[in-house]
C-alpha cells in the first residue's frame, strides 16, 4: 500500500497481539457482548418508531371522527 495505508501483515500483527492481550474467550464474550448490545439498541428504535406511528394513525382517526384532540399537560396547568 502507499504511505499512511496499513497492509495485511500490519493487521495480523495486531490481532495477535490483541489475543494475546485478552484471550480467545474474553474477545468471544465482548463480542457478544456487544452484538446483544446492538440488537437492543435496534430493538427500542422499533419500538420508538411504532410507537409514534400508532400515536400519529390514532390523532388521525380523532380527526375524521370529529373529536378534538388531547391537550398536552402545559395546557391542562394553565386552567387550574
């Protein structure tokens, strides 16, 4: 590679060293580790997203039915 690249024998170098450092096992378990992280992650924006759009079909469904929407709580402080 040019200068600054870093080339397939650099790579091997440190990922032996990395295994050295921490072992087959405990890499094995951060990556795991992460992995269920990341589905989690991925998990809560699916729920996030569906969330808003059952709340976003419902106001809609408020609307064609003629009832008016919720107040928010900022709205509900200021009456009493």
């Amino acid at each position: 590679m040019g200068m600054g690249g870093i080339s397939i024998w650099q790579l091997l170098i440190i990922l032996l060293i990395v295994l050295l450092l921490f072992g087959t096992k405990r890499l094995k378990g951060i990556g795991s580790d992460l992995g269920n992280a990341i589905k989690g992650f991925r998990a809560a924006l699916n729920e996030s997203e569906q969330e808003r759009e059952a709340k976003r079909l419902e106001e809609v469904s408020a609307q064609r039915r003629g009832e008016p929407e919720q107040k928010g709580s900022e709205e509900v402080k200021t009456r009493a």
